[in-house]
C-alpha cells in the first residue's frame, strides 16, 4: 500500500543511504547505494514499487524504539502465541567508528528475528523493484537465500528460510522462545560471484553498526538541557541524512511525499541544499560536537568552485557528490504517495537564484569556526568570495528562501541573509586573510539594514513582511533576533512576533509560512514545522519563555513515535506531511530547545 500514514515509518541509515520501516515490519523505502539511487524498495510512493516486510503471520500489536545512542530499529511484535522482535539497520562497515561511521558502509539492509516468549509464527515478503519499480528482475535461489538480477545491480537476500518464488518471494517459518533467524539484503560485487552472507556475519555487522554508532554518540553528544532525549534524536537524524564520503548533508531521504494530501507540491529532497545543511551544522554545534565542519566546508568550496573570470551567483544546491545539474524529470508509473501526482526526482530548484545562501553558509562558519581549523587557501578565498557576491547581489530580486516558482522578487529574508554574509565575513576577516575588505563590506552591512528598515516594514501590518513593499506576513522574519539583526524584544520586532502569532498561526497553534500561498502553485499545504520552532525560538529570545515553551511542546508533540518529523502537519487531522524525516524540522527542534534551555539559565 501507498497510503500508510508517513508517522508509521522509521528511519534506518548508513550515512550513505536511508531505509524506512512500517510500524508492522515493512520496508518501504530503500535506495541502493545511495540516497539519491533509484529505489529498490519504494511500495511508499506505488504498492508495485516493492517492499520487504517480516511480521507475524497472526493478529499482533507492536511498539519501537531506537536501540539506546543509535539509529538501530527493534520492533516487538506482541501475539496470542508470544513475543517477537525484529532488529532492523543498515550496516555501518566493520570496525567503523567515530568520524568514520559509514565510510565503507557495505550497503546491507540486516535484519535479525527472535523469538522472545512462546510461539510465533513469522510471515515474509521479499519483492524488490529496482529502478523506482520499473524492473520486476528475475529472482533466482541459492542456497543460503536467493539473488535479484535484472537492472543494473545485483541483489543477495540472505534467507535462512526458504522461500517460494514467483512474482515475489514468499515464506512462512514457525520460532521458538529463544530462537533467532538472521537476514540481509546487500548488493552483489559485480564479477564478484553468487557469495550470500553467513547468519554469523549479519550478526557480526549487526553488532558492530550498534557500537559504530554510540562511539559517534559518545564523541558527539553533549546537550543536557530541557528534552535532551529529543535533541540527541534529532542529532542522530542530521547525522544519519549526511552522505558520509563527501561531508554533503541532504534535507530529507525522500522524494515526493506531498505538502497536501493530492497535491502536486511534491519535489524530491534527496540532494544538498546549502541552506538546509548550513542550518544543520549550525544545529549539530548544539546537539552533537561538529568535527565534520571542515569537511563540509571544504567540500562545499570544491563542489561550488569556478571560472573566476566568470562569476555568476553561487548555486544553491548540490547532488551529494557535487553535482550541479540535478533536472527534474516525471516518474508517470508511479501513482505517488495517496494519489498525489507527480512523482518527481530531481529537482529544477537548482536553477533558481536565492540570495539568502551566501548568509547561511557565513553564519555557519562563524558559529563553528573553532572547529574548522586551519582552512587552506581555495576555501578561505570561497568563504570571502560569499560574502563579496553578497555584496554585489544583494539588491537583485530571487526566489527566497521558500523557491518561490513564480516571479522573482525582493523578499526580506533574502536580505536579512545578505546582511548576515558580511556581518559574520566582518567577523571572520583575521582567519580569512581578508582584512583589506572589512571597510567594504562594513559599508554595505550598513546599506542593507538600511534597506530593511526603510522598505521590509509595513506599517499596514504592523510587521516586517515577505517582500519590499509588500503586507504579507511571512514566517521567516522570525529569525530577525535569531541572526543578531535586532533584538526580540524591540518595538518592531515585538510587533512581528505578535502579528505571526495572531495571523500565521491556525487553530492547532502551529505556524504557516505564509498565507495565503501566493507562490506560483496551485493548492494548499500543511503548517510548518521550523516555522513554529522559529516562533518558539523568537518568543524565548523576547524573554516570553513560558509561551516560548508551551509552543515548543506543542510542535514536538507532532513528531511520530520515535521522535521523527516531516516538514509539515495537516492543520486539519495533525497528519505529518511532506518529505520524511525532514532536516529542516529537527533543525528547528534543536535551536528551540537550546534558546528556551539558555533563556531559563537566564532568568535562573
């Protein structure tokens, strides 16, 4: 089935590619070796895309939870008979640990079944569709399992049971109180023969994707403030969405999953937006030590170089090796996630000019720039060619920060991050080599809040708006006092916090982005979960703490089971929407939470 509510799911990965699990046992989700492959496994966006499930044959309930300082998945699956778990992950690589955790991630989907109490008799479905479902490939047995051929890889499933093949493969298999039956599905060395893994090696991996990943939590995780356990969560996520052989960091594992229910705001998140992987490292600094800053930093300079006698504005987004051409294309097979059409991967955002991406990119260098130690010479002359492009920039119409596919305009936000590029380069002169340029920049830091405050305030609302000249409300002046442009508290500022929370906010309390949604597509959407935590973080730097905190409480009660969040919430039924688990929104959770945690110490 496609329609399965997005909260049902939960995220495995190998910070090279991602997997989601069914609260019944289903995977339903799984590209191969990548984040940005073509599926193997995708029955969320079309019932004959493919799917691996393993749940007992009977009636049964079920409850999850992440093994402790991981994203290892044990599901407990209660029946009249007994008690069953399934251990699910995707192996890490051997003896990976720390910094290192995924770089030789053998892209193996483990998972390990045992009978805890009586009797249970456990069903299995094994049907993979490579290619987002557009290859039924030939599946043919092995001892030890079966191998998947048609495509352009080869699979192994590890199977100690045996399974009947036709359109898919098919097994049945009774357990006893303590006994256990391991699986794997890998991808076949090419030329590398039919070998399958041992149950001893499932095991093996298994037991050391555990300790890969609480050596990173053990490196990393240091908050203790208010909701920690949903800070180091969502530490684990932004982790688990970074592609670790490159340092790029991608918004969300998945493509398509729509804003409204049967809309066409459906785009494929699957790629590395600096904006959105700037705000992550900003919110790993608070959720988990960011030794990999430099990395990121440096691939970013590599990944954005170019002809110097040719400049043109940064690009806003990446594929997870540097690619720059991510055009987006119509999958018309696939009938999307209930219905909701198109289907789309690769996205022609890439192409739009957002200003806002220069700031971003500073602020989080600023942020973290004890740990980006001694930067060589591309990525420094990168860093202050950011903020000159700022400078240059700056008063030219964009898309902004929401990819407004509609006519370019001069959004507030853009400007804001405009003026945040040369303020944080101001501050990062000495470790750029670039002293000879504060005196510019300085004068247009100047020039920008100027503009700002002469044209992104309307009287009318009593706010700073979306655009220059305009009366629209938009969430992301929020993060006004967020940047350090002017404190929460000032009369303007105070005005737009208010004007948020009277007219962006529905009856459920959560934010919108905008309303109503003028931006060049047709239909509706959810409220936005980062808008809400900004609001949260707003209202914390105002001093409004206890408003700050029942906000905040309110947004992360929208997470699912596990703590995982997508980007939006149905205003209607409090369904997540949109692609899942979204960085964005566990960015949001993470900065809320130390701005209300650092507002009590405050006032403590």
């Amino acid at each position: 089935m496609s329609d399965r509510p997005i909260a049902d799911y939960a995220l495995l990965s190998d910070c090279q590619t991602a997997a989601l699990v069914s609260r019944d046992g289903s995977v339903d989700w799984l590209c191969l070796p990548h984040f940005d492959s073509r599926s193997v496994l995708g029955r969320l966006l079309g019932p004959e895309a493919g799917h691996w499930s393993i749940r007992p044959a009977g009636p049964h309930t079920s409850r999850r939870e992440y093994l402790d300082r991981t994203l290892v998945l044990r599901t407990e699956f209660r029946t009249d008979g007994g008690l069953l778990t399934v251990t699910d992950a995707l192996a890490s690589g051997l003896d990976q640990r720390g910094h290192d955790l995924g770089r030789d991630a053998p892209h193996a989907l483990l998972r390990v079944v045992e009978c805890v109490e009586g009797e249970v008799e456990i069903d299995i479905e094994f049907a993979p569709r490579p290619e987002y479902g557009v290859v039924r490939p030939l599946l043919i047995a092995q001892e030890g399992g079966l191998h998947c051929r048609g495509g352009p890889d080869t699979l192994g499933l590890c199977s100690p049971v045996p399974l009947r093949i036709s359109d898919m493969a098919r097994g049945r298999h009774a357990m006893r109180a303590g006994e256990s039956v391991a699986f794997a599905l890998h991808q076949v060395r090419a030329g590398g023969g039919p070998e399958l893994w041992t149950q001893e090696d499932i095991h093996t991996h298994l037991r050391d994707t555990v300790r890969g990943w609480c050596s990173w939590s053990e490196l990393h995780q240091t908050y203790e403030g208010p909701w920690a356990r949903l800070v180091q969560l969502s530490g684990l996520v932004l982790q688990g969405l970074t592609f670790q052989p490159t340092g790029a960091i991608i918004a969300a594992p998945t493509t398509s999953l729509p804003e409204s229910v049967g809309g066409v705001r459906n785009w494929d998140y699957r790629f590395a937006w600096v904006r959105d992987a700037s705000f992550t490292l900003d919110a790993l600094w608070v959720a988990a030590c960011p030794d990999e800053a430099e990395a990121f930093f440096r691939w970013m300079a590599h990944a954005a170089a170019s002809d110097p006698s040719r400049p043109a504005p940064m690009q806003i987004m990446f594929g997870i090796r540097g690619e720059r051409d991510l055009s987006e294309r119509q999958l018309p097979h696939l009938p999307g996630w209930r219905d909701s059409r198109p289907v789309r991967v690769g996205n022609d955002a890439w192409q739009q000019h957002q200003l806002d991406v220069y700031g971003e990119l500073l602020s989080a260098a600023h942020r973290l720039r004890r740990y980006l130690g001694d930067l060589d010479a591309p990525t420094k002359a990168f860093l202050a060619g950011c903020a000159d492009a700022a400078v240059t920039h700056w008063q030219s119409p964009d898309q902004g920060i929401w990819e407004i596919r509609g006519e370019p305009r001069h959004f507030v936000y853009s400007k804001l991050m405009c003026w945040v590029a040369v303020d944080r380069a101001i501050r990062l002169a000495d470790e750029l080599d670039a002293g000879e340029r504060v005196a510019e920049w300085s004068r247009a830091r100047d020039e920008i809040r100027t503009a700002i405050e002469q044209h992104g305030w309307s009287d009318t609302a009593g706010a700073y708006t979306q655009s220059f000249g305009s009366d629209v409300l938009d969430a992301s002046v929020l993060t006004m006092p967020i940047v350090g442009f002017l404190a929460a508290d000032a009369p303007r500022m105070r005005g737009t916090i208010d004007a948020v929370r009277e007219r962006l906010t529905g009856p459920d309390g959560l934010v919108h982005r905008y309303l109503p949604p003028d931006d060049g597509l047709p239909g509706g959407e959810g409220a936005f979960l980062l808008c809400t935590f900004w609001l949260a973080q707003a209202l914390a730097l105002a001093g409004d703490v206890e408003a700050a905190r029942d906000l905040f409480e309110r947004a992360a009660g929208c997470a699912n089971d596990l703590g995982l969040m997508s980007e939006e919430v149905d205003p209607v039924g409090g369904e997540l929407l949109g692609n899942f688990p979204q960085a964005f929104s566990h960015i949001g959770l993470v900065n809320a939470a130390w701005a209300i945690h650092q507002a009590t110490l405050f006032d403590a």
